[in-house]
C-alpha cells in the first residue's frame, strides 16, 4: 500500500501551510521540503490541487516570478492566523499526550524518561499487539484508563488509586503464574 493512501484528509493543508510559514515556496519546493523533513513526497497531482484549493479560499496567494514562468506561493494573513491556530492545537495535543505519558509512568511507578524509553521502537508491536486482544478485553482496558485519566485529575484520590492499581498488578500477576 501507498504511504499517501494512508495520510488523512486535510494533513497536505496542514503540511503546505508549515512549509510556507517560513517563506514562499514553489509547488515542486514544498513537495522536496516535505520528503526532507517527513520521508513522504506527495504527488504533484496532489500538490498542486491542494494549493489551488487553498488559493481559493484566500489562505494563500500566488507570487509570479520576474518572468513570469515560476509561481510560488505564500501565506496570506488568512493563512498564517490558521497556521498559528493550529500550531497551537498542536502544541496543546502534545502537551496532553505528555501529561498521559507522566501519568502512566505514575500508574506504573516509572519515570517518564524511563517510560519513553521502553516504548520507543515499540509503538507499532504495541498498538497491533492492542488490537490482537480480545475485544471485552480491550473495551474493558480502554474504560479503565479513561476512568484512571479522570480519577487522578484528584489529587486527594491519587495515592488510593496507585494502591488500587497495584493490588490489581498483583493478582494479575498471581493469575498469570497459575
């Protein structure tokens, strides 16, 4: 399967709007930049297309060349405030993702550097090792680490629920050895 065939709807935009953060750029430009930096060079079927959409909905603008044979393109106000925008929600997500990450490693009694560790080069295993398990299982561990996110927004309730969680790691342990 094509890696393109994989990337969500919308991602180009976002993409085509990063790259054009820091300058204008040509179609052929952004295509190289993002092979650089991600090791994905979309199509020219899929560039130009995506920039054109863009230019309609005055997110970008064309800048002609001299000779008027080269188009680049830059970033209207339009499109840098969205371009900020979603910086930001991006920044937002990863700080989420590093707040599960901390709690995790409190859960298990790991430092996040530790944490980090053991899952980089695993996140591939993991997840399809995630989606082998059976499905009231998964459900079940899904609800519970909802349930866990929620509980230790409590501070008062986090020591009880560390307790709770390792008392459960035991018996999961006994029930493993039988």
């Amino acid at each position: 399967m094509k890696i393109h065939k994989l990337v969500p709807r919308g991602f180009l935009t976002v993409c085509i709007l990063k790259q054009l953060k820091t300058g204008s750029k040509h179609g052929y430009n952004i295509m190289k930049c993002l092979e650089k930096e991600m090791g994905w060079e979309p199509s020219p079927g899929a560039i130009y297309p995506t920039l054109h959409q863009l230019k309609e909905r005055g997110l970008i603008a064309e800048v002609k060349s001299k000779d008027k044979k080269k188009i680049s393109y830059k970033l209207t106000k339009e499109g840098r405030t969205l371009s900020n925008k979603i910086e930001k929600e991006v920044e937002e997500m990863r700080n989420k993702f590093c707040n599960h990450i901390r709690t995790m490693g409190q859960i298990f009694g790991i430092d996040e550097p530790e944490l980090r560790g053991l899952m980089k080069g695993h996140e591939k295993t993991r997840v399809d090792n995630f989606f082998l398990l059976p499905v009231g299982i998964r459900n079940s561990l899904i609800k519970s680490r909802n349930l866990i996110m929620k509980i230790t927004k409590n501070k008062s309730k986090q020591k009880k629920l560390n307790k709770i969680i390792k008392d459960n790691f035991k018996r999961l342990k006994e029930l493993e050895a039988e």
